[in-house]
C-alpha cells in the first residue's frame, strides 16, 4: 500500500511540475489583466462586467471590491506591478507549500504535489496562491468567517467551508460566513450583469464540462460530507474536497484548496489548533 501511495504521489507530482513548466512557458502574470483592466473600467466610469471567452486570461468574474482595491496600483507603472504582484503570489506559494518539508515522508509527497501547483497559480499572477493561504491561516480564527466570505466573494465555492462551522454546532459562524458573503457580494447588482459569463469553458478539468448529471451529484455529496465529518479530524479537509468539487470551473491550480484541509500534524496550523488535537477531533472547543 505504501509503494503504491508513493508511485501516486511521484505521479502526481511529475504532473504538477509539467503544468508548472507550461505555466512558466507563458507571459508573466497573464492573469493580471482581468484585475487591472477592471480596475482601469471602474475608474473610467465604464462597465465593470464584459463578454469574453469563458477561459480568457483578462475576463472579470470577481465581487466588484476587489476591481475597486486595485484602482490605487492603475496609477503605477504597469511591469513593476505584475512583477510585484507576481512576487506577492510566488511568496503565498512558498509559505502554504514549505512547512510541509517538516513533517515526514508524507508531507515531502505533498509538497512534491502542490508547491508546483501553487506555483502554477502564482506565474500566471492569479490570486488562488495567496487566498489558499488566506484560508489555511483563518478556518480556526475567529476571525474565519470574514476570511471565508473574503474568499467567497473572489471565487465563490470557498463558502462551503463554512458546513465545517455548521457540523460542528458553530452556527454563528456559519452564519456570519454567509452574511459576510452577502455584504461583499452584493454590490454586484449595482451593475449590468447581462454580459457576464457563466459558463465553465474549455480545458477544465471539472465534471461540470462532461455532464451536470455527473457534476450535481458529487458536488452535493461532497457538501454532505463535509457537514457529516466536521466534527472529525478531518473536517477541513472534507470542506477542502467540497471547495474543489462544487468549482464548475475547475483549473489544475485550484487543487491548492486541498492545503486548507490536510490533517493538522501536516501543517503549521495556529498554535490553538496543534496545542489540542484531541480536542479538535472530538469536536470544536466549548
């Protein structure tokens, strides 16, 4: 069984480095278009929702705050931008991936697995590098349910984190995830959304590109068990699942949302956390 889990794991990591290697074979930070372009839009009193190709690099799918955060960087110079975004995105990759090293073979496994993976992401510029990072380091906080509707409000499945809150009786917390997704998200009704594009588009790699037969049902079922195993030691890591399995628009790079849920011995999780593993196996602290 263990050869077995380590042919896996040098499987997967091959593969991640290839997608890195294409990654790194595409212009630097392509994926800063959308947000610079929206921003750019929002300061010129344009639309901030425009048609495109469902899998264009510089289409805006984001809560308009977001648009709205990056107007001050449109008045700087353009390269230095991406170069420093990019940066910022590469540092999130280091710091979610590196602590894996400390904790074994199995960690190495998986840093072998998701460093290119969160590398991937960082190249391109996009912000999942640093919101996986976001994640990891607040479902424990109590400042989580913010973080969660911070994450939400960019990439909408995030949310389902917030079931974890929900199956261990932590309903407060779930609610303030969903009414602190509502706040973010809402502005978006202030603008024509009529352009905006929903479907998945090419080259993904969810179910929802093959059937919604086939995509409907396991999404619902990772929701199931993400509720169901929240009181478990391996409760993040079912609402991780539920994060990359309700995503329609599923990109190789989005499987970093897997950190947030490894079990806790994996990763350097808030001292809270580590300083009571029982505790947290037997459910949330009373």
């Amino acid at each position: 069984m263990a050869l077995v889990g380590g042919g896996l794991a040098i499987l997967l990591g091959l593969t991640s480095y290839a997608l890195l290697t294409y990654a790194i074979s595409r212009p630097l930070g392509v994926d800063v278009a959308a947000y610079w372009n929206a921003a750019e839009r929002l300061r010129d009193g344009q639309p901030l929702y425009l048609a495109g190709a469902p899998n264009a690099s510089d289409l805006y799918r984001y809560a308009p705050w977001f648009a709205v955060a990056w107007i001050p960087l449109t008045y700087l110079p353009h390269d230095a931008v991406v170069v420093a975004w990019v940066s910022l995105m590469i540092a999130a990759a280091v710091v979610s991936t590196v602590p894996l090293l400390w904790r074994g073979p199995t960690g190495w496994a998986a840093f072998a697995v998701f460093m290119p993976i969160q590398l991937q992401g960082a190249v391109f510029g996009n912000v999942q590098p640093l919101l996986v990072l976001m994640l990891m380091w607040a479902v424990e906080r109590r400042s989580g349910p913010l973080w969660i509707a911070v994450g939400a409000s960019l990439k909408a499945t995030p949310l389902a984190l917030a079931l974890v809150y929900a199956g261990r009786g932590e309903w407060r917390k779930a609610g303030w995830a969903a009414l602190f997704t509502a706040v973010l998200v809402a502005p978006m009704l202030l603008f024509d959304l009529s352009a905006y594009p929903t479907g998945p588009g090419p080259n993904q790699i969810s179910l929802a590109g093959v059937s919604m037969f086939l995509f409907v049902p396991l999404a619902l079922g990772s929701l199931v068990a993400a509720y169901t195993m929240a009181r478990t030691r391996y409760g993040w890591l079912a609402g991780a699942v539920a994060v990359v399995a309700t995503t329609p628009r599923l990109l190789t790079y989005q499987a970093g949302y897997i950190l947030v849920g490894l079990p806790f011995e994996l990763l350097a999780m808030p001292r809270s956390v580590r300083g009571a593993p029982s505790r947290q196996a037997a459910g949330p602290p009373r």
